[in-house]
C-alpha cells in the first residue's frame, strides 16, 4: 500500500476529530471500519430478466434497487464528466479526500455547531453509501474520509469510478447509471447525449428533488447549473453547454414507474 501526504492528513483530520468528539469517535473511527478490500469481491444487488424464446424481454424482477452493472468503458464520457464535474472535479489529483473542500467545511461545522455542509469526493460518498450510516454525524465524516484514503490505496481512480456510477442511487428505484438511463431516456448509458447527462449527474445530490418526472422545472435548473460547472472548469464550451440547455430532453422521458418492471421484494413468493 501507498503512503502519502494525504494519509498523513487522514490522521491529522483523526487527531481533530479526537479534540472535537473525544475518544468515541477515534474507537469508532478505526476499530469498527470493514476490510475496504472486500470492495474486491463485492457485487451488489441487480435485476434478473425474463424473455420470451425469441429473446424478447418480458419482465424484469427486482427488490428495492433496479440495476444493472455496465463496464465503465460502456459509460458515455458525457455523464463521466457531467458527474465528475458537479461532485469531484478534482477525483483524479486527490488521493481519497480534498483537503480543501474539508478545511471549509470543517469551519462551516465549527460555526454552525453541527454538520451542515460536507465536503465528500465521489471515493467518501462511495464508502458512506456502501458501508456507514447516511446519518450526518462527524464521527460519520470522519469515517468517511478514513475508508476513502483505504479505497484509494487499494483501487485505481477508473475502478473507483466504474464502482460509484454502478452503485449509487438515480431515484425512482434506479440504482446506477445503466437502469437510470433506460428509465429516463429510454437508451443505453453509453449514448447518453451532454445534456441527458447533465441532467442525471445533477440528480445525484436529491435524486428525488432533481427527479424530472417529479419536478421538471428544478431538475432542469438543476442540469443547468451542472452545465455551467462544466463550462467554468473547461471541460465544454459555452456554445456547448447553451446547446445542451436548449435540446428538448424532455420528449424522451419515460415514466419509469409505467414499465415493464415488477418490483418483487419478496421474489420466490411471487413465483
């Protein structure tokens, strides 16, 4: 394993969190936190499929979470960079944490005597969703950050990537970006447009807020505002991202909750 200038940072954010928390939170951050090298052979829940003998699909079956597990190279580089740049934009420079991002809100949490703003790059939000408690705690955070720098000396940058877009949460029972773009879009992930991918990466942060089939209006907002991150950044032009707002996305949305999904919590009884 790596031992680097953000490791040693990972225990200076432990050292603030023994000050801030007491002895609890150390005990709670090192001695109950998994082996992230079982992430290895993790695979999580996914969608069985019935077909016809043609080959058609007939139904697919499913408890809470719709997914389907694509490779990342079968992922549009348009949603790659539309998610990178709305939550990590630094995701190939940091070594699990950003160090700037967790200063500022580390002084926003002192101030509001609470955790009102976090700082979590896409390695810290795949371990709290994997692992932790989504209660917005600091031992929470800290736990966060410590199994981030863990995952980064264990995976590269491309299969932490492929991991989180596979596993997080798209709203509408969508978990990862395969089922999100069949529902919403009605097409593959690997050809999603920019401003199909704008919209979903901006649904990360309250996929059931930014949800256009429940809210147009502020999943449009939304996408804009992920459209000119990607603009301040360089990562598009502006004539791009005026061209993105402007495509009529809305035509292809699909009702997920109208398709041909049974979701089956409790499977073999319903066999």
């Amino acid at each position: 394993m790596r031992t680097t200038g953000t490791t040693f940072l990972g225990v200076g954010l432990v050292s603030t969190a023994v000050v801030a928390g007491g002895v609890a939170g150390l005990a709670f951050s090192f001695r109950n936190l998994p082996d992230v090298r079982g992430l290895t052979s993790y695979v999580p829940a996914q969608t069985s499929y019935i077909y016809d003998a043609k080959g058609r699909e007939l139904l697919s079956l499913h408890g809470e979470e719709h997914r389907k597990i694509v490779p990342l190279a079968e992922i549009s580089p348009n949603l790659k960079r539309a998610v990178l740049a709305i939550e990590d934009s630094n995701f190939y420079k940091h070594q699990g944490i950003n160090p700037n991002s967790i200063g500022r809100a580390l002084l926003v949490n002192f101030k509001s005597g609470g955790v009102s703003e976090g700082a979590s790059t896409l390695s810290m939000q795949l371990v709290k969703n994997i692992y932790l408690s989504q209660k917005r705690v600091f031992t929470r955070k800290l736990a966060e950050a410590v199994l981030a720098i863990r995952v980064e000396q264990v995976f590269d940058k491309d299969q932490i990537l492929d991991m989180y877009l596979n596993y997080i949460y798209w709203g509408h029972n969508n978990y990862g970006i395969q089922t999100a773009a069949e529902s919403y879009f009605k097409k593959s992930a690997a050809d999603l447009d920019l401003a199909e991918s704008a919209m979903l990466a901006g649904m990360i942060q309250a996929p059931e807020a930014y949800s256009p089939f429940n809210n147009f209006a502020a999943a449009k907002e939304r996408q804009e505002v992920v459209l000119d991150r990607m603009v301040s950044i360089g990562w598009i032009t502006p004539a791009e991202a005026e061209a993105a707002k402007k495509n009529p996305s809305r035509t292809s949305w699909v009702n997920p909750l109208l398709g041909k999904t049974a979701n089956c919590p409790t499977l073999p009884m319903q066999l």
